[in-house]
C-alpha cells in the first residue's frame, strides 16, 4: 500500500512539474529577447520537449502502477528505468538550468531528484 501511495504522488508531481514546464513557454522564450526566427523555434521546441518528457515520465509510471503495481517485474522494470531517466534529466538540470537565477530553475534538479527516489522507494518497501 505505501508502495502505491509513493507511485501515486510521484507520478502526479512530476506530471505536474511537466505541465508547468510547458505553461510558461511564451514567456520564457520572450526572456531571450530578440532572436532569429530559427532560434525562438529551437528554444520553443526544448522547452516544450523536456515538458512533454516529464509528462510522459509519469504517465508511463502512473499507467505502470495501474496495470502492475509496485512488486511486479514489469512494473518495477518501468519505475527504475523512470527513476534512471529522471536522475539523468536532475544531472543535466543542475549543471544547466539549475546554474541561472531562476527559482524555478534551481528547483527542478531538486524536484527530478524527489520523484526518482520515491519511484525508488517503491520497488524496494
């Protein structure tokens, strides 16, 4: 049952997390100033990619839960590997994004982190 629980709230934050990756997209790219029509499209493009991956992250756990739950091979194969992607995106975020003055920014490594270990978790209680 914790199991579960840990699944259920980790899947949900960093849908969410995702979700409000992508919102601020306009603004975001704004940010940068003026840019050549390439280069909004690039930036728009990245931001709007690692959004999507973080929902797609935890809807494939969320999905994963429901069909397997924690204790099952294919589910917990689908939580670790959830879990290794999510570290690797926490990684990049700190030596990048996380490096600006950007709250949010700062938080994400933080947030990628939370999330990995309680997918983690899951598969080892």
């Amino acid at each position: 049952m914790t199991s579960m629980v840990l699944l259920y709230i980790g899947s949900t934050v960093i849908i969410l997390w995702g979700i409000a990756h992508i919102a601020p997209t306009k603004s975001v790219v704004a940010g940068f100033g003026s840019l050549s029509s390439d280069n909004y499209r690039i930036i728009t493009m990245e931001w709007v990619a690692e959004g999507l991956t973080l929902i797609f992250i935890g809807m494939l756990a969320l999905a994963a839960t429901m069909l397997f739950g924690p204790g099952n091979p294919t589910g917990d194969m689908v939580f670790i590997a959830a879990a290794v992607m999510l570290i690797v995106m926490a990684v990049w975020s700190a030596f990048t994004g996380a490096r600006t003055s950007i709250l949010p920014m700062k938080a994400c490594p933080f947030v990628k982190s939370f999330v990995a270990i309680l997918y983690i978790l899951a598969v080892l209680l």
